[in-house]
C-alpha cells in the first residue's frame, strides 16, 4: 500500500496536466480510505502504519491543493 501511495505521489508533483492532477486528487482520498480498511486503528505504534498515515495526508494534502491550482479559472 505504502508503494502505491508513494508512487502516485511522486505522478502527482510532477504531473502538470489538470485532468490527470485531478484524477489523482482523487485517488488520494480512495488510496486514504484503503489505509484504514487495512489499519482499522489510528492508536497503532506500528512506525509503518504512522509513516503511511502521515504519505498519506501529504498526499491528500497535495493532491487537493495542486487541483485547485490547475482547475481554478479555466472554465
């Protein structure tokens, strides 16, 4: 899970075409959602589980924000 993640991250900051920016941003939230059907507890001390929470949020961080960047204003 953890690779997935990480690699569409890294599409996501070098992608520049709003389409495929957008797609990613949402795939953010369906690659979020994967992390707790497979982490079912934020209390976890595993230090993978909290460093794909935290690839995660970034992610999703990421993702949101660069969406709005390309999509803002072309319309």
């Amino acid at each position: 899970m953890d690779i997935i993640t990480w690699a569409l991250l890294i599409a996501i900051l070098m992608i520049k075409q709003p389409i495929i920016v957008a797609f990613l941003a949402f795939s953010s939230l369906i690659t979020i959602m994967l992390h707790f059907n497979i982490f079912e507890d934020t209390r976890d001390t595993n230090p993978l589980t909290r460093i794909d929470l935290g690839v995660q949020v970034v992610f999703i961080l990421v993702g949101v924000v660069k969406a709005f960047i390309y999509g803002g204003g072309r319309y």
